[in-house]
C-alpha cells in the first residue's frame, strides 16, 4: 500500500510541476475519445501531455502470514493510470499501469495514428475521421507505409517505442530508475486484442448505402455457421479445451447505435468480422481478434507480423465469401482503388 500511495503523490506532484492535466474518470467513460479531445489541443510535440485515472481489477501483490509475496485473490479494483503519450515513431500510444505491485501495465498503439504520422511526413494529403482515412492523395503510398506496420521490422519498432515510455514516463512513479535496476523488474510484451481494417472507397454514396442494405439483406442466411468456420479457420484447428456455451459464440447481427449509421457484425468466440458506413463514401470492414489466443500462432510480440497475417487473410477469405454472395458489392466498376490500414 506504500508504494501505491507512493504512485499516486508523485503522479499528481509531477502533473502539478509541469501543468500536465489529470483527470478522475467515471466507469464507462472512454479514455481514448477524452485523450483525442486534448490532443487538439495540447501544445506538447513529444512526450506525455494528459494523465487519466480509473479503477479496475488488476493482479496486486500482498504479504502473507509468513511473508512470502503472494497474489491477491480475488483481484481486488486498483487505481489505473493512463499515460497518452507522442511518439515521434508510433504516433498517439497510450501506457495504462496498475499503481500497485507488480505494476502490470498495458500498451496501446494505434496503426492509423502511425500511419497518418509518417504520411504527414512523406507529403501525403488526406482527410480523417477518427480511424478511417475517408479521403487520400496517395492511396498507393499511403498503403505501403501502412504495409509496413506488418513487416519483421515493426517488431523492433514496437518494442523500441515500449522501451522509450514504459519506465522512463510510467513505471518511475512506483520505482525511480535505481530501484528499477535493483529490483531487476522488467516488461515483456504480448499481443492480446488486434483489429485489421480494410476501407472500400465508393464513388457515389448512395450506391454504396445500397449495396450495403442489398448485402445485410442477402447475406444473413447464407453466413451460417458452417460457412463462418470456414473463414475463420475453426474447421481446421486443434481444439485443446471444451468452449462453454459454444452455440451462444457464433452469431450475425445488425446494430443501429445511431439514426445514420449501421453496423453488421458476425461473432464467434473471440474473434469479431464487422462492416459499416465510414464517412459519405466510404465501407469499412474489420476482422478483430479480442484475444490473439483464439488465432493459435502465439501471442508474443515477435508473433506480431504472423498474427495480423492471419487476420489478413480471414478478412480476405470475409470479403470474397460477400463477393460470391452478392457480386455487385465489390464491383471494380463501383468502387475505387481499395486501399489497406
């Protein structure tokens, strides 16, 4: 407990010294969309610019009665802090630490915000509305950096931008970088949830919206389940655990969140393929992996490239099984150039 209030003194000390911004958030309240508000306007180019606090469940370590160091059981609801962050390479990442021992942490990257980054810096126009590039000058180059976030060297580059923030900006809250060399803590890094997105450029906006409507309305009784393990690779995999409740997992659905904007979405297990309207003219369809588990190819960070090959290649499978369904959803005479993030 010394250390977490340790934690939280210097958090608001440092906050307070450079007239960084904390903010308490509620349940419910999305961290990211609060960061993106002050990253309009924040002044800072590189470095930490807003730090958010919330509480959920994290591992803590305690003291038993014979004084071995031992994990809480049930996990007890901590303090989390949120460190956004500009990377000079990665763009926006965000470090979300526990305040209390062992200090496990999670970070977030987002590929478009690399993207659009390096693209700012190659010359590239576009426009962007939250993740989705919904107008480019380049799309062809834009696509090869964007190819690049799979590459063998994206490793490096992950865990470089790890390295740079994790205990210099977030870890040294808890323990200053000589206690850091003397306890030997160190990160290792896993992918747990991953999104692969394709965007589909229409030229006109109503023939995209009815295209969309056509598929939902076509499409719903030919995905059956047989067809979505196919994509999904399920026919082909070993199974090393029963699944409970295996028949609630696989499902297609149709969400409306709001008047203007529809969402068709097929779950199975913990991997998620979804379409939906981005902007006037633009479709855009997403295979999500909730845990990189589910994809059998492991999880470590150097897995990184593999795992979004598999993604790729289920979104592929995805986007062909809707072209056999209703072959005027992905007419060339429709759509212009695709493009990859």
């Amino acid at each position: 407990m010394r250390l977490a209030g340790r934690f939280s003194r210097r958090v608001r000390a440092y906050a307070k010294a450079h007239q960084i911004p904390v903010i308490d958030c509620g349940a419910g309240e999305r961290k990211h969309d609060i960061a993106e508000e002050h990253l309009k306007t924040t002044t800072v180019k590189r470095g930490l610019f807003l730090i958010l606090v919330g509480r959920a469940q994290a591992r803590v370590w305690d003291v038993g009665k014979n004084y071995p160091i031992e994990a809480k059981k049930p996990m007890p609801y901590v303090n989390h802090y949120s460190f956004p962050i500009l990377d000079a390479d990665g763009g926006h990442i965000t470090i979300q630490i526990s305040g209390h021992p062992p200090f496990p942490a999670q970070v977030i990257v987002n590929g478009h915000e690399s993207v659009a980054d390096q693209g700012v810096k190659a010359g590239i126009h576009f426009i962007k509305e939250g993740n989705c590039f919904t107008d480019i000058s380049d799309a062809a180059g834009l696509a090869k950096i964007a190819d690049t976030l799979s590459e063998e060297s994206a490793i490096g580059r992950l865990s470089q931008a790890c390295e740079r923030w994790i205990y210099s900006s977030c870890l040294c809250f808890g323990l200053d970088l000589e206690e850091q060399e003397q306890s030997g803590l160190r990160y290792q890094y896993s992918n747990f949830p991953i999104e692969y997105s394709r965007n589909l450029w229409f030229e006109l906006g109503g023939q995209m919206e009815q295209g969309f409507q056509a598929l939902m309305d076509r499409s719903r009784a030919p995905l059956n389940r047989k067809t979505i393990q196919t994509i999904l690779g399920y026919k082909h995999r070993p199974q090393y655990r029963k699944r409970k409740g295996r028949s609630a997992g696989w499902e297609v659905v149709v969400e409306r969140p709001t008047y203007d904007r529809t969402i068709f979405k097929l779950h199975c297990g913990r991997l998620t393929l979804k379409i939906y309207t981005k902007g006037e003219r633009v479709l855009r369809i997403e295979a999500v992996a909730h845990d990189t588990a589910e994809l059998h190819c492991g999880r470590g960070l150097e897995r990184f490239p593999r795992i979004v090959t598999e993604l790729r290649s289920i979104l592929a499978m995805f986007t062909k099984a809707l072209s056999c369904i209703d072959q005027c959803f992905i007419s060339d005479d429709t759509l212009e150039q695709p493009e990859s993030i």
